[in-house]
C-alpha cells in the first residue's frame, strides 16, 4: 500500500516532532534517528535519511498490522516493562542528568527471557482441545508474564495467498520497532516490547485446513514450518501435539461435538477423515531436532523434547502440564471478619472476631452441602426470638422433612441471600456462637428444641442432600491465622477413592503465596496512621495500583508472580475446592479464572462472609460466576478499599 498524506497533515506532524525535538535537547538527550525504509525513499525522493519527518512518515503511514487491528481496546502491541511508579525516576533531572531508563526486570513483568520471538504450532486430531490449550496459554502468558501472545487460526487463512498472508501477519505481530513508542521518555505509552512476542498458531479441524502449508499436520509440513519460522523469522519454534485415548477423553469428545451441534456419528466421520492426511510427531528420533511437546491424555503423561534449556520453554512446559479441559468448580472466599477488620488496620496475622467465626462455621456447612455434595443452593437465615414464634406461619413437613412453605420476603436476616419455597431444613443453631446440629423431621420437635430461644440460625438448602459430604474436594488457604480458623469447622472423612486409596476429604492445604499482598512498613497500621506517616500514600496508589509498592513491601506484580505456580497447580485439579485467601490475592486469582486481564481484576472486589463459585464447563464457554452470601451480616467497610 502507497502511503498517503496531504502537506498540511506531514506539515503539522513534522512540526509536533520538531517540537518534541527540542523537548529531548533541552533533557540533554539527542533525537533519535528514524530511517525511511528504501521503497519509501524511491517514492518520495525528497525524503531524507534520518530525517524527523521521515520517521514521522514512516510512522504514520504504514498500515494497520494484524496485532493493532486485533488489540485496539487493549493495546497489547505494547508490553509494560515496569511500574508506572518508577516514571519520574527515569527521566532525566537535575540531580541526575543520565537516569537508567530501562530498570532490570520486575516480578510479574515482562522479562528479557519474553522479548524473544517464540512460536507454538498445536497440533492433533480434532476435538482434542486444541482451542482450549490455545487460549489458556495465550491467556497465562497475559496475565502471569505480561508479555504479548497471539493466536492464528490457520482456518482463516485458506485460499489463494492464505499462506503469504499469515506470514505476513505473523511478522507484523512480531514486528513494533515502528512503535510510537520509540521515543524513550514518552511515558504516556507503555514500552514496547520491540521484537518479541508469543504466536500460538491453531490447526484447523477440518480436511480443508491441511491444504496449507501452515498446517503442521506432517511430518513434512513440521519441517517446512521450523526452517521457514527459524530461518526468515528469527523464532524459536516448539510444536505442541495432543492425543486422547482413554474414556474421559471421549466424553469430552461428545460433550464437545454436541456444543458444536454435531452427533457422534458425524464427529467420528470429521476425525476419520482428517486422519487418513493426519501424521503425529514420530517417536523413532527422526523428529529430534525440532523442539516439541507431546500431551498424551493432557495430564496424563507428557514427552518434552529440547524444551526445557530456555526459560519460556520450561514455564509453557509446566503450564501445560497442569492442563487439562474438563468441567470443574472452584469456590473463592474470603476469609472471616478479623480483629484487624474490626480495628480496620492492614495486614498483620490476627485471628477472627466473634463475627468472623460464625462465618467459619456457616462456611463448613457450605463446604458440606455445596462443595462436596450436589446441593443447588444454601441459605442460613438468622430469626429473632419473635421470629421463632412465627415458624409455623413459614415452614412445613412435606416429603419426610421440614421445607419451607413459601418465598421468604422480611423474614429473618439472611445476609441477602434468597429464601424460596421448598427449600429443606438441614441444620439448626440455637444461640450466638454453639456449633449447627441436624434439624429434626418434625415440626412439633423443632419448636420444641428452638423453645425460649433468643436467635436462632436456620439452614436451608435446595437440591440433592443425599450424598451430602460424600463428593471428594479439597481446601487450600494461605498460611495466615484467619484463613486457617475460617476452615477450622470444617469436616474430613475419609473417603474411599477410585483407586482404592483413602481420600481425605477437604484436608486443608496451605500456601505462603497465597498470603495477603505484604504492607512492609504499613503492616498492621490505619489508613489514618498511614497517611500521617506519608501524605501522599493514597494517591500514589491510586495512579498505578498494580505496580505501586509499599516501603520494604510488595505490589499487586510481586503477588502476581508469587501466584503463578499455585494457579498452574490449580489447573490440573478436577476435584471441587474451596480457596480461603485474602482480598488483593482473590482480586488476582479471581482475574484470572474469570479471563480478566490484569487491570480490570485489581478493581474487582471479593467481599467477606460471601462465596463465589465459578464454573467451567471446558467446552469454550466463558467461566459462569455465582455467589453465595452467608453472612451473619453483610459487611460494611473495613478500610482496605484504598489500601
């Protein structure tokens, strides 16, 4: 495409540079020097080599790559290098005429290992997961790397030049040293990366895919790939294959083509045609010299070949190990109101207010019905001594146990949780503070045990009780005292697993990473004591809350970085678990399983005496959220909203 212009637009552009020209002499640096590429200066002749306006033209007229016209709303052409609290150090001043402008690499950031150009074609029959292994890796890459990744589908490329154009679009990706942001003050943009990049390129499911010479459904194909991508592309290469062969796998084959609005039948057909031109990675060595990674039954089994000598190679390699696409659940709370809460001091290790700890017990009879059990829904309604008394008006015996009799509109506090009609009595609490009891079957023995009592805390499930406790999940937390006693009231039965081992039911696991984001010199103060002590404090958060600090203490990056292996861990479990953290380490783990990016999950907010689970179903579907407030009462502020 010729570039085009009009006088008054390179006229105007020429002078905004010139402008920011004298903006780097007076910082005593010298503007950079843009080169017209060769076409640009036959077609323009009176162009000059290293020209202001040369580079200005070359910027503005060059077309839109395939990274800008794919990342508008997120800009990822541009990978953030380091904190936007660090700026004002890097530009020069008078105390310090020549600062570092590039610090060494931060936690959480995109680090040198990144600014390589990495390729990953995945590979293997279809309906194996191919897509979901796609988008998981681009999106860890994202999030735990804060580098640039990309995926190409080789099924939009077909046709005549399909070939050339992919190329050319994966050059473009790989290609930002036209960036805006070569001027290295111009702290309004984020760094460019330069050259390097992630590019997952996806094999099609379909015959028609393998027409192209990007398809690394061969042997031969493979090869061509390597050489053209090692060679012209300067990208270390690493083929990802996937195989199934056991009968979970196939489950998710008809679950999968059932989403895609195909029968089995006509699924088996797709897969014994793209077969008859399919040849996996061969195992005999003849394929030795070309990085690859073979899933076999994704976790299962893995085979790594020259992956794990670089840095990028061994974290792809232990993400996609962990990986798997199956259906599973996972609960996020937040831990019990803690004495600090109370006090709204940050950090510390105290343990839970009187509050906090009816929470914890209202938390083990979650764990029970929802967790491990195939309950739908769980309510505890806290009733007044008044309350009591006007049971009968709202409860029935119906099927062999007490249920409610109709929709629960002010009538008891139950945290804003909903009461709907036929919902089962399962557990009473008599008193402030005692432990949940089984509640009777009968209506005459229920006021007879809730007779003179002056609150009382009812709980009412919806759904299947009957295997309440018997369905296998787990429980991690962080190492500190209020997560561990919000779990305290939990129960562990050992169970019998399908291996004949003994499961131990919600044995509770603890992770340092998952500890609260380290105040440092703030650890255990207010918000008042801290804006004594550095005025200035909110504010500076404010403007970069991911990258901001505290003295001797961490960032939102240093948890981010902290928390990559625990959820790549998390990746492989298929059981349900619960996770009891803290709120700027739910923020992240909340971010990611939700597919937020980074910015938009340091905003969210987990609140406390509430659940959330979210679903997956493994089929492409986006995660499914639902929460579960349980009170004994919606939470006000604890002052770490800004903090």
């Amino acid at each position: 495409m010729r570039p085009c212009m009009t006088c008054s637009t390179i006229l105007r552009s020429s002078a905004s540079l010139l402008a920011r020209a004298k903006g780097w002499a007076g910082r005593q640096r010298p503007a950079p020097v843009v080169l017209a590429p060769q076409r640009l200066r036959r077609e323009l002749p009176w162009i000059t080599l290293g020209s202001v306006t040369a580079g200005l033209l070359l910027v503005n007229s060059s077309s839109a790559s395939h990274c800008e016209k794919q990342t508008k709303k997120e800009n990822k052409c541009h990978t953030r290098l380091y904190p936007k609290d660090l700026e004002q150090l890097l530009k020069p001043s008078e105390l310090n005429p020549s600062p570092v402008t590039l610090p060494p690499p931060f936690p959480g950031l995109a680090r040198q290992q990144w600014s390589q150009r990495h390729v990953a074609p995945i590979l293997g029959l279809p309906m194996r997961g191919k897509s979901h292994t796609a988008r998981e890796l681009k999106r860890y890459i994202e999030f735990f790397h804060g580098s640039r990744a990309e995926i190409f589908h080789v099924s939009e490329y077909q046709g005549p030049g399909g070939d050339d154009r992919l190329y050319a679009d994966l050059n473009r990706f790989f290609d930002t040293s036209s960036s805006v942001c070569a001027d290295p003050y111009d702290f309004d943009q984020t760094l460019s990366q330069g050259t390097g990049g992630f590019a997952i390129i996806l094999c099609g499911d379909s015959v028609a895919s393998t027409q192209s010479m990007w398809s690394s459904h061969t042997k031969w194909h493979r090869r061509w790939m390597a050489r053209k991508l090692e060679d012209e592309l300067k990208a270390e290469v690493c083929f990802i294959q996937i195989t199934v062969d056991d009968p979970k796998g196939d489950k998710y084959l008809c679950d999968l083509a059932s989403m895609r609005g195909i029968d089995l039948k006509q699924s088996e057909e797709l897969i014994q045609n793209y077969q008859d031109h399919y040849v996996p990675i061969q195992m005999d060595g003849s394929e030795d010299g070309t990085p690859f990674i073979h899933m076999m039954n994704y976790t299962r089994k893995m085979v790594v070949n020259k992956m794990m000598r670089s840095f990028v190679g061994s974290a792809v390699c232990h993400f996609l190990s962990n990986l798997h696409p199956f259906d599973h659940k996972i609960f996020l709370a937040r831990h019990g109101e803690s004495e600090f809460n109370v006090e709204m001091r940050i950090g510390g290790d105290s343990g839970l207010s009187a509050r906090g700890e009816e929470f914890a017990r209202r938390t083990a009879e979650f764990a029970k019905y929802i967790v491990c059990g195939h309950a739908s829904d769980l309510v505890c309604v806290t009733l007044s001594a008044d309350e009591v008394r006007r049971i009968p008006e709202h409860l029935i015996e119906l099927w062999g146990c007490i249920v409610t009799s109709d929709d629960w509109k002010g009538f008891g506090d139950s945290s804003g949780a909903e009461i709907y009609r036929y919902m089962q009595l399962r557990r009473v609490q008599v008193g402030w503070g005692s432990d949940f009891e089984d509640a009777p079957d009968h209506m005459d023995e229920l006021l007879e045990r809730l007779g003179g009592a002056k609150v009382v805390t009812l709980v009412l499930v919806a759904g299947d009780t009957s295997d309440a406790g018997r369905v296998p999940g787990r429980l991690w937390t962080s190492s500190l005292r209020r997560t561990i006693e919000t779990a305290q009231f939990i129960e562990h039965p050992e169970l019998s697993g399908p291996d004949g081992k003994t499961f131990f039911q919600m044995r509770g696991r603890q992770f340092r990473n998952m500890d609260e984001v380290y105040a440092g010199e703030y650890d255990g103060l207010t918000e008042k004591e801290i804006q004594q002590r550095a005025p200035d404090v909110i504010e500076d958060r404010k403007r970069d809350k991911l990258g901001f600090r505290y003295p001797r203490g961490e960032s939102y990056y240093d948890v981010i970085a902290r928390l990559e292996s625990v959820m790549s861990h998390l990746e492989r479990i298929q059981q349900p678990i619960m996770i009891i953290s803290h709120q700027a380490v739910l923020r992240m783990m909340y971010g990611w399983l939700m597919h937020l990016n980074r910015e938009d999950a340091i905003e969210t907010q987990v609140p406390q005496h509430m659940v959330v689970r979210i679903t997956f179903d493994g089929l492409g579907n986006p995660p499914v959220e639902r929460r579960f407030p349980l009170g004994p009462m919606q939470m006000a502020d604890d002052g770490q909203k800004n903090l």
